[in-house]
C-alpha cells in the first residue's frame, strides 16, 4: 500500500502501521509532544482519500474530524492513502535556540581566558618506515612517536588497530591520529587517518531536556558551532516528568524503550547534520551531554530505580568518558562521550553546565540560578559555596501539556499585549507570518495581560462577562488570543493550561523562597539573578515579576541566559580546563531536599495566586496596580 503526501513524496505504508510512524521511518516529522502516545492531538494530518481506522481522536473537536483531521499517531490505514500535513504540524527540527549573551559561542569561550582544547584533540605524526633493522610492529611504531611527543599511556581499542596496518601504508607512515584525555595521565586513541585523507573534526554538545533535545554540531578546530538542531523529547509518550519515566524504566521494564527513544530523537537531528553539511559519521569524533540525573542515567540505560526511592541516590554522579558506540549515536563508534556530572537525584548535570556558563561559581559576590524548564531547578551562591534545590514545574513553559503550547520555534507567539480599552490582543510572532501556537513567554504575557485587564482573577479563573473573547470551549471557558481563518485552529488559552501553568510558577517562586530560608539569607543580598531554560531575551522581567514566578527584584539584576544547559556543555566540548571547572562546581554544590526541609507546600499554596497571596512579597506590582 501507498502513503502519499500533496506536494511530498510516496511511501510503502504496511497494514497496521500508524501513519506517525511510516512518516517519521521515512524522514518525515510531526510536531508530537507526547511522542506519539495520543494524548496531545498536535500530530495532526487530513486524510484526502483512502480509508482510515482511528484508534482515538483524543483532544480533536468535531469539527476538525468532520473536515477529514485525524491524529497520525492513531490512524492506520487498509488502503492507499493520500494526506496533507498542514504547516502548523510539521516539526521544525531547528527553531530559536534561546541564546542570549551567547550568541558568539566562540568568544564567550575566549572570555573564560582559556583556549581551545577540546575534547578530542590531534595529533600529526611522521613515523620511520620499518625496515629489518627497525622491525617493530605498527603499534608499537606508533606508541613509540607517542611517547617521544610526551603523549604516554595511550589505550588502543581492538576496532582502532584493526585498521593501523591498511592506514599506515597507505600514507607512507603518516599520519594524523585523533584521540581524547579522560584525566591527566591517561589517552585514549579515536582514529587515525594518512595525512591526505585527514578529515574535519566536528563534536557534538547535547542537551538532554524532559520536554525538549538540542544539539549543537560544532567544528572542533576552532569553536564554531555550525548548526543547531532541537526536538521534542518523544519520551513524552511514557510520561511527561522523570518520575513516571522512573516508573515506566523500573516497573514498566521500558528502560531499553526510554533509551533507545532519546537515542532515535539524537540521532534525527545528527543524520539531519550529516547529510546537511556532507559529514561523515567517523568525522564526528566528540559529545558532550547535558542533562538531569534521570536523563543522563537513561541515555546510557542506567536503572534510574533509586533516583526516587529514599534516600534517592542516583547509580553514577561522575560519569567515565565512554564510547560513540556504547552511547547508540552515530558518530564515530570510538568518539569520546562525556557526561556532565550531577549532584544530586533532583539536581543534574544540565545545571552544574549552566552555572558554568552563567559564571556565578567565578563571582565573590551571592546570585540566584534559577532554570526554568519541567523540572525547575535554583541555585544560590558565590565562588565558594552554592546550595541548590529542585522543584517540579512541568513541562507547559516548554509547550507540553498547553492545548496550543510549543516550544519557541517559527510561528510561536512569543508576547502578547492586550489592548486596555479594547480588550484585544496582540501578538507577536516568531519568524513573522501566521501564528501556529504559543511559546513560554507568550503564556506568561497572556497570563499577566489577562490579569491586568480583569479577564482573569486572582486565582486564573475567566471573567466571561469582562470580554466577548472569554467563550464557552471543549475544555471549559477559553480566551480567544488569535482569531484563525480556520475555527479549529483560532488559538486560544484554556481553563485548564491556566491552571497548568499557575502550578508551574508556583512550584518554581515557592523553590526560590525556601532555598532563600535554608540559606538563611533575604532578597537584598542578590547581586545577580541568572534566569536560564528556553525563553531567552524573549521573557518581559515585569509580567515575570507580575505573575509571580520570579522574586520582586529590580529589573537590571535580571540576567537572562537562554539554555545555558547547551551552552555549558559546548563550553566542557571545547575546553578540557573548563570541564575540570565544571567538576569542581559540582563537588562544591550542596543538595537541599525541599520534600523533607518543610514548609514547601505552604510556600507552594501561597503562590497559587497571581502574584501572591502576600502583596508584601512583591510590592512593585501591589504599587503599579494600586493595591
């Protein structure tokens, strides 16, 4: 049978098969936040001809299965069949990567005063031709330049000699050998190549979100990072937070599931590199992953079981350098792998990588880390001591769980204002055009702006005789944030993503005080607060303020990062100095428990309204609201 697609390609599509997963065999994705479990309707295709079986519309209204919408991830087909995919379905593999100050990756690694040294490194040799007199095997002709270029105790795999004899010949014994340092006395050969046939050397730095996967493809030689990739992590499908992918690993026996799902997601997004930019797989010879505990522990099918289990104490916090091979990417079987190292169950590698890119652990002065993403993490501290702490947000600032919610790529609304007088909104729209969803940022100024004007309450719930735009939904009142040319797709915020989203920020207000409290410390002493996850420059400090999701500080101590977890990770690819920074601050940062401290769930329910149900806690919004 014949999957066809209007103004694409044809496709073999076997019986049974969903029409999800023949695209997405087939180098064709859908945006689907749930990984393809059916439960968040956004992998949207209209059937043309054919027949159809529809295990479950799920979130789909009538409208949209009267006009022929079915979700791919639970439609497969008896017949051939002819679809469309309209655009606000199609997964964009790249997007706006919050950056930030960093926009010049390489410079931002000069500013660290180190050069570059990166994870993989080479080496050009000339080695004497054997003769009778000189009869000593290739490997050990190559070991013994080696050690006379001080490079000693290198660790030759079985695959790297299998190849030395053909490699030497073939370059009249030169040639130029690739190779990692895991610590100061050991190397670990990669590959070696004839000098007329050396390739480049590309590296990978890797952010293993709940909600999200970036990667960046960076040229080893000089720091630049040529392309940026990011996706949904289909992990999705078996739970939205870590603790139900623990679950689903432990007692569902999906661990090899979970593995190889963040591998394929990966490995869409280095295939997509390599045949972008013409790349070998074997020039890829580094990566360096970032990630929570959990994501780390399931990347390299580690039973994450006790990360949830008192006294919650993870397999591994400092992790070896292993192999491409062993790590399932394709990249060079023998690559170096690093792994940032984590502190705590709750508390991963993505955020000793992104206090090295914020620079805190530097600063004699006290700042606030603060990494707003599904499982939000803060961080206080200086250059000699950092206490840290985790809690909850979920994944809706990263699109998951939002009826319109998506991460910030092209056509996501990324701020709102709603006119005073009017009452209408409007909206402004990554890479311009026709709105396809809303962003992290865009839900904050929505949240803030309905508050401002009285749509909303106190406590998020709609006002429907405040504006005409406050209507009657599937899921309950809605907001009318964008009036579409098609119905089903006017983008709106719901009853429930109000509620989702009012959790979030106080899960991550509530974190940031009682880290404060265990500190012993007050908000006067902040010098700097860092502000890190995926809304960039994008996120307006006011209505953040407003909302009640950071602390009541002026604006100017604000520093906003982006993802700093991808960003710290280039930084270890790039620098063996910095990656022995970045294990320095991890074995400095000490873990708070908030579940066993007290106090949270109180801290928690106060934050539940917008800002607080203490005014005094922010008193620039109780001043510019006259309360």
């Amino acid at each position: 049978m014949k999957l066809s697609i209007t103004g694409g390609k044809s496709f073999e599509i076997n019986a049974g098969a969903t029409i999800y997963e023949t695209l997405k065999a087939n180098g064709v994705f859908l945006v689907s936040p749930c990984g393809g479990k059916g439960t968040c309707g956004k992998c949207q295709v209209k059937v043309t001809s054919g027949s159809v079986a529809v295990k479950s519309y799920g979130k789909l209204g009538q409208q949209e299965r009267h006009n022929g919408i079915v979700p791919a991830c639970q439609t497969s087909t008896t017949s051939d069949l002819h679809i469309e995919i309209p655009e606000h379905s199609k997964l964009v593999l790249g997007g706006k990567i919050a950056v930030s100050i960093f926009k010049d990756t390489a410079a931002y690694l000069q500013s660290y005063g180190t050069g570059i040294d990166p994870l993989a490194k080479r080496v050009s040799l000339t080695l004497p031709p054997p003769s009778i007199q000189d009869n000593i095997g290739d490997l050990q002709r190559l070991t013994r330049s080696l050690d006379g270029m001080g490079i000693t105790n290198m660790r030759f795999s079985h695959e790297f000699v299998s190849t030395l004899m053909e490699t030497l010949r073939e370059g009249g014994f030169n040639a130029v050998v690739s190779y990692s340092k895991p610590n100061d006395t050991t190397f670990d050969a990669i590959s070696a190549y004839p000098h007329e046939q050396c390739k480049g050397r590309f590296g990978l730095a890797i952010d293993i979100g709940t909600t999200t996967v970036v990667v960046y493809l960076v040229d080893l030689s000089n720091g630049t990072v040529i392309d940026i990739g990011s996706t949904y992590n289909s992990q999705t499908k078996y739970g939205d937070d870590v603790i139900t992918r623990i679950v689903h690993a432990t007692e569902g026996g999906g661990l090899a599931d979970l593995r190889d799902t963040v591998a394929g997601d990966i490995n869409t997004i280095v295939d997509f590199f390599s045949s972008k930019h013409n790349i070998d797989r074997h020039e890829v010879e580094a990566a360096v992953i970032s990630g929570n505990t959990t994501m780390s522990h399931i990347f390299w099918g580690l039973n994450p079981a006790s990360i949830r289990e008192d006294p919650y104490i993870p397999t591994v916090n400092y992790y070896p350098i292993w192999r491409g091979a062993q790590a399932r990417l394709n990249i060079n079987p023998l690559a170096a792998v690093y792994t940032s190292p984590s502190v705590a169950s709750y508390v991963g590698g993505d955020i000793v990588t992104g206090i090295l890119a914020s620079k805190m652990h530097r600063s004699p002065g006290i700042s606030l880390f603060m990494d707003i993403g599904t499982n939000a993490e803060v961080a206080i501290g200086n250059d000699e001591w950092i206490m840290t702490a985790a809690c909850s947000a979920g994944p809706c600032f990263e699109g998951g769980g939002i009826k319109f919610g998506m991460r910030a790529t092209q056509g996501a609304i990324e701020s709102i204002k709603i006119d005073p007088a009017t009452l209408t909104p409007s909206v402004s729209v990554i890479g311009g055009g026709t709105p396809t969803g809303i962003c992290g940022s865009g839900m904050i100024d929505a949240i803030v702006e309905l508050y401002k004007t009285g749509i909303i309450n106190q406590k998020g719930v709609f006002n429907p005789a405040k504006s005409p735009l406050v209507r009657e939904g599937e899921d309950g009142l809605e907001f009318l944030i964008y009036k579409s040319d098609i119905p089903q797709r006017d983008i709106v915020l719901t009853t429930v993503d109000m509620e989702n989203l009012i959790r979030a920020k106080a899960a991550i207000f509530a974190g940031v005080s009682l880290l404060l409290r265990e500190a012993g410390l007050t908000l006067d002493v902040l010098e700097k607060v860092y502000v890190a996850g995926g809304f960039g420059n994008s996120l307006n400090v006011e209505k953040a303020v407003m909302l009640g999701m950071i602390p009541d500080l002026p604006p100017d101590k604000y520093i906003f990062l982006g993802n700093t977890s991808i960003i710290g990770a280039y930084l270890t690819l790039m620098s063996d100095t910095l990656r022995k920074d970045l294990e320095s601050i991890a074995s400095k940062m000490t873990y708070i428990e908030l579940s066993v401290v007290g106090g949270y769930m109180d801290e928690y329910m106060s934050a539940m309204f917008i800002p607080h149900t203490d005014l005094s806690k922010f008193p620039s919004v109780a001043a510019a609201l006259g309360l």
